[in-house]
C-alpha cells in the first residue's frame, strides 16, 4: 500500500483548505481572528442532534444545515429544485463524497438516487455496506446547469460546508467519487488516474480516490480499478 504523505503536497492541501476556510469566514462577515479563544465554545446541542465533538469549531450536522439555510452564496441556486444537503448514517466508518446533485437528485433533494446513484448502491454492497450505514455528500449542493461541472468559484463557495460535514462525522475513511471531489479535498488540480491507488489523508482521515458511478456507466472498462479501490476501503475499515 502505497502512501502519497510526501510534506509539500500535505502543505499544499492544508494551504488550499486554509485558504476556503479563511474564504467562508470572510462570507461570514468574520474579518480577522478574535485575540483570544475561549474553550469550548461551540454552540450546545439541541436535543436529536448528531455529532458535537467538542472541538470549538466543529458543528452538528443539524448546525451546519441550518447554517446553510435556503442557500443563495453562489449562483447555483438559481436552478435549483431541492438543495441536497447529504444523507445517511450520523456515525459512519466511510463517507463517500461525489460532485454535485443531478436531476434526479435535485429533485427529490436526495444525493445519489438515479442511475449513478444505484451502481453506488452496489459499490457500497461490495464491500459488506448498506447504504444506510455510510454517509453520501457532494462537494456542491445545488445542481449546475445540464449536470455541467460546478465552476471554481461555485465550489469555493460551497465547499466549506463540506468540509464541516466531513469534520463532524469524523469517518474512519473518505471516499472521493471523481475529480471534483478528489481535487477539491485535496488541493490538487491532478487527473483520478493518477490519484487512484493510493492512500491519502484528509486532516488525519485515510482518503481514497476512485472513478464517479456516473463516469463508469459511460466507461465501464473502468470498474475493475474501480474494485480494487473499493478493496483499499474495505482494508482500512477492516484491518487484519
Ligand atoms: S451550491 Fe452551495 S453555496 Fe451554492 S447556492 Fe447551493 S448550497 Fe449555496
């Protein structure tokens, strides 16, 4: 098992999450750092809530959907039906993590339910899972227009609230579904071909990156890659 933890892509990634970080505290209104922290600050959980870990920053899943709101931020929401804000178990080993909503999700404001969304089904099946048992996002919550890929600007945008999701349901592993998400959580502007096959890390959390359902219903050729890093995920969620 090969292990990309070489310093300055670390260093790229973590500058490139600071940067959004920085970027959604701006949209915030928030202009610099406050002089001193207090511990435990983080809002309480109301009651049915999921996930507050303690850390000051991390939020419930409940927080962050509400925080997210009727979501105007980018442009993206000029089409949109439903915002899809992600699905599944509050407590998961993996989290799978694709694009952004296309029709069939916009419309019944759930990720992953059309064609794509059942060879995921099967994906998940693969490696002993039910889908309720992992957790489903997207980089982007609203669909772009005629399933295009969402633009820089969009996904720098939305991308924050991914990034909090992924902070509170801490996974034991993430699965990064084509290049959006790949590129995104890692900071890097490389193809899945090259990504594909390696252990990386988010924050600490095993990374692996393998092809989108979407793209190998297109490229079927590609599923056999596609299990052996299925097989990645399941080694780590079950080590011998
Ligand atoms: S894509 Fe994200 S940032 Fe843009 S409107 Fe939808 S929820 Fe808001």
């Amino acid at each position: 098992m090969k292990h990309s933890d070489d310093i300055p892509s670390a260093l790229a990634q973590e500058l490139h999450q600071l940067k959004w970080i920085l970027s959604s505290l701006h949209m915030k209104g928030i202009e610099g750092w406050p002089t001193r922290f207090r511990a435990g600050c983080a809002p309480t959980p109301a009651a049915g809530e999921t996930v507050c870990t303690g850390a000051s920053e991390r939020l419930s899943l409940d927080a962050i959907r509400r925080e997210l709101g009727d979501c105007r931020r980018c442009r993206l929401h000029q089409g949109r039906t439903h915002l899809v804000f992600g699905e599944g178990s509050a407590a998961p080993g993996l989290v799978f993590v694709g694009e952004g909503p296309g029709f069939d999700e916009d419309r019944l404001g759930r990720p992953f339910v059309g064609r794509a969304g059942k060879l995921l089904d099967k994906m998940i099946r693969s490696i002993g899972l039910e889908r309720d048992q992992v957790y489903i996002c997207n980089v982007v919550k609203c669909r772009p227009p005629d399933n295009r890929t969402p633009e820089a600007d969009e996904i720098q945008t939305c991308s924050p609230f991914l990034l909090q999701q992924l902070a509170a349901l801490q996974p034991r592993v993430i699965c990064a579904l084509g290049a959006c998400a790949a590129q995104t959580l890692l900071g890097t502007g490389s193809a899945v071909s090259r990504l594909r096959g390696k252990v990386h890390s988010w924050r600490g959390i095993p990374l692996i990156v393998t092809f989108h359902p979407a793209y190998l219903l297109r490229n079927p050729s590609q599923k056999s890659g596609t299990w052996q890093d299925l097989l990645l995920v399941h080694r780590i969620l079950h080590p011998t």
